[in-house]
C-alpha cells in the first residue's frame, strides 16, 4: 500500500526507484490475504477495504468490474487476488509521476547504515544488495511465541504445531485425530474452519486465559455520531473513558442501537485514546482489559460464528478456561497442563496448534533482518513490547534515541503508537501518510 501510494504522489517526474522485496510468489497478499482457503474470510466488511483511504469504493469496484458475486464479507483469497492485482500494475510500468517499481523474489537477510549516513545497503538472501535512501519495514506479522516452558522438547514434536499459517502446516492432521488448539480468537476460529472443511471429525479441545470467542458482527451495519471530540478527548485514565462507553452503550441502546455500533464510531480515534495514557495506565490495559477488548473489535463475520456454534452444540469443540503451563510429549500424545486459580488439570491430545496470535516483542523476534537492526541499535523494542519505538511519522528511533531519516516502518510494528495497527482501514492510512512524508523528504 505505501508502493501504491508513493506511485500516486502528485507532480514528478521524479527518478526514483522503488525496490519491493519480498520472498512469497507474488508481491502483495502477504500473510493474511496468501490464504490457502476460499473458508477464510475477511473479519472487515468490503466497504471498509478499499486500499486507498480517499477512494473508499475501489475495492468494492474491482469486485464488480471482475464480474465477482457482491460479498459482505469477502473471502480472504479475493482481498489478495485485488492486492496482487494492484501490485503487478506498478511492476509493469512506471508510474505517472515517474517512480519505476522492482520486484525482488527474495528474503532481506540484513540492512547497515553506510558511511555517508545518508543511505542503507540492504542485503538479500541471495547475496544482492541494494542500496537506499529510505528503507520502509514492511514486516506484518511473526508467529506466535512458544506457549509454554521450561521444558520445550514439545517444540519439536511431530505432531505440535508452532504456526498455523506456515507453509504445510496441519496436513499432517488425520480426520478422527484429538486436536488441542491454545487460545480461541480468530486464528482459532480460522483453524477451526478449515479443519470442518477438510471433513475433520475427531474432538477438539480449545484452551483460552479466559475462555472467550470473538464476537460477531451484527448481520446489518449500523452508524452512531462520533462523541469521541465531545466525551473521549484528553481522558488520561482507562476508568474514565470505560464509564464513558459505557453510558454511551446505554444511550444507544435506548434508541435501538447496537454496542458495536458505538465501538465502530471510535475507530478513527483509537489510537488517540490509547496515547492519551500514561505507560502505566496502557500497561493496565494490557494486563486487564485487552483480551476482552480484542473480542470485542475484532469481530467475527456471522457465517464463521455460527460455524463455531454448531461445532460446539454437537460437542465437537469443547472450551476450556485456563493458563497452559506445561506441555509434555507422551510418546504420540502430548499432555499439556492448564492452570486456573489454585486448579490444575491436564489434558491431552494427539495435536497441539498454538492460535495465541503474532509474536510483537521485537527484542525476540530472530529474523535476521530484525536481529540485525536491533543489534546495530537502529531497531528498538519498545518497553510494554508491542512492536518498534518510532516518531509520529513511523521513522525508527535508534538506541540513541534519535529519530532514523533512513528506516521507517509501518503495520503491526507501531502498536506502540495505535494499539490498534493491525486491520486495513487503518493500515491503508498510515500507508497514504507514511508516502506522504516519504516524498517530502526525497522530491
Ligand atoms: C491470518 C490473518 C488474517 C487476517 N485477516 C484480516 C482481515 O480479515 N481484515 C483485516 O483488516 N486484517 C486482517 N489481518 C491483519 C493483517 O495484519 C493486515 O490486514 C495486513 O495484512 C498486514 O499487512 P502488512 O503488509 O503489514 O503485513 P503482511 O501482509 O503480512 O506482509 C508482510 C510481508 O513481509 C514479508 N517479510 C517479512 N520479513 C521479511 C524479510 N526479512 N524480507 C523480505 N520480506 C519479508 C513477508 O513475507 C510478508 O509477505 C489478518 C492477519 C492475519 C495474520
């Protein structure tokens, strides 16, 4: 979306080469929209995934032109049918305002600073390296962390499943197999999809800290005014902005409106909300209030909910509240132990999938473009760990606390600054801005 920005910036023509590097087989649908299945769907409904903030039809559009059947909530393969679409034409020829767009079919493996301070080399797998006046990190999502120690000789165990989204994963799964799935947001519930259409029958333990599925979109959209500006604005304490939403909830619901409605009408002020806090009154929020808080915003589209729903009144899927603690391997079994309270338990299945969503912590994360950059003190991690210190403008604050002109970033990596950085509508924005302050400092 930043390349598709960068070719829309006005004026030009500007000389300048725009390097996309990325190791899939298409440039574009990335992880999330790379979906093997035409069962997952996108959790966003399609008026809100155009790819350009000021042209909110475009992708409902592309559905029509491609003569494609209208869907509420499109499944996750079309979304990267469009984003590929899109991607091949700035390959193919340069764009109006001059910049020339280049793929390359490969992983970066590292990225220094040069000695004139004023450009990157960045390295790829196969030994090329480029070098760059701005190198953007583009880097979505890496997987979950291991849900369980000390012991890990469960890691590599066949039949543990560290990352549903790897190449190949879960093909090893027979259809009468036990299967333990930890945690039950929408991962688990992408998991659980595929699994039913694969004609899988065996039991499904699912284990979560607080046993809660995502809610479900309301089967119609509904508007609520924005009351952000008027109640929300400056609250320094969770306390108080939840009373607000609270009571908002409660008006709403007097003149027929439905709570999601509410939420929906903050969206474009979330991650004012959240930087409005205090480190500690986040990290609050972190330790209390962002599970729910996650149920809550990241919905699921109606057909998935009442999938899950079926699949538990037949007793297929059994929920179970707790902590994992331990997880052992029993020869083709692995037990995992669950704590709640002062209870423990242990359950056992012939299959374990981590679904506890993406690992944000970047002093962990062992790629090794990231270890690089963290390691040479151009990357860091910020201190509630939810992705990379930045300025307002996405560009990388170093170890010595100054602001990068070389590396920014955008996406997953600035929860720091959003919380909420994860979703289209709000990743297209920053996309259109980050472009934006790129070509300030290069035209
Ligand atoms: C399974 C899943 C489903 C989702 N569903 C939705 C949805 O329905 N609606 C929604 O709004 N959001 C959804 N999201 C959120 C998603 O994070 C964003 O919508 C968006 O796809 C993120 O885009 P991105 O470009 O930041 O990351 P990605 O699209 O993941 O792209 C990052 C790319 O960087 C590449 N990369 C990483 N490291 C390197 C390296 N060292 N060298 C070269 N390339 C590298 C990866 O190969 C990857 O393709 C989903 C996320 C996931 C994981």
């Amino acid at each position: 979306m930043v390349a598709l920005q960068l070719a829309r910036l006005p004026g030009g023509p500007y000389a300048c080469d725009v390097h996309l590097v990325e190791p899939r087989p298409a440039p574009g649908p990335g992880l999330a929209y790379s979906a093997a299945r035409p069962e997952y769907l996108l959790n966003v409904r399609t008026q809100n995934l155009s790819a350009f903030p000021d042209e909110p039809a475009h992708f409902a559009s592309w559905l029509r032109e491609k003569q494609l059947p209208a869907c509420e909530f499109c499944s996750r393969q079309t979304y990267g049918d469009y984003l590929r679409e899109l991607t091949a034409g700035l390959l193919a020829a340069p764009a109006a305002n001059g910049v020339r767009f280049f793929w390359h079919h490969q992983s970066a493996v590292g990225a220094t600073v040069n000695a004139d301070g004023l450009t990157a080399t960045v390295r790829l797998a196969n030994g090329r390296e480029i070098s760059s006046h701005r190198v953007v990190l583009a880097l979505g999502n890496f997987p979950p962390p291991p849900p369980a120690g000390p012991a890990t000789e469960y890691l590599a165990h066949p039949t543990y499943h560290p990352d549903p989204w790897a190449p190949g994963a879960l093909q090893s799964i027979e259809a009468q197999d036990s299967i333990l799935l930890i945690g039950s947001g929408l991962t688990a519930v992408d998991v659980l999809l595929g699994l039913r259409a694969t004609g899988h029958q065996g039991p499904i333990k699912v284990v979560s800290r607080h046993g809660r599925w995502p809610m479900e979109h309301s089967r119609v959209h509904s508007h609520y005014p924005d009351f952000y500006a008027d109640k929300l604005a400056g609250l320094t304490n969770i306390g108080a902005v939840v009373r607000v939403l609270r009571e908002e909830v409660r008006l709403a619901a007097e003149q027929g409106v439905n709570w999601r409605a509410v939420l929906d009408s903050l969206r474009p002020h979330l991650g004012q909300i959240w930087a409005a806090w205090p480190e500690a009154e986040q990290a609050r929020f972190l330790r209390h209030l962002a599970s729910l808080w996650t149920t809550l915003r990241h919905r699921s589209p109606p057909q998935n909910a009442r999938i899950i729903r079926d699949m538990l009144t037949t007793g297929q899927i059994r929920m179970s509240a707790g902590r994992v603690r331990q997880i052992l391997p029993r020869s083709r079994y692995l037990a995992v132990q669950i704590s709640r309270g002062p209870r423990t338990e242990w359950l056992t299945a012939r299959h374990i999938i981590t679904c506890t969503g993406p690992l944000l912590d970047y002093s962990r994360i062992a790629d090794p473009l990231v270890r690089e950059l963290r390691e040479t003190g151009q990357l860091v991690s910020d201190s509630l760990r939810l992705g990379m210190v930045t300025d307002a403008h996405g560009a990388l604050i170093n170890a010595r606390g100054e602001a990068s002109t070389i590396f920014s970033t955008l996406g997953p990596s600035r929860r720091p600054a959003y919380f909420e950085s994860t979703a289209v509508p709000e990743l297209r924005q920053q996309a259109a801005d980050l472009a934006r302050y790129l070509g300030q400092g290069l035209f």
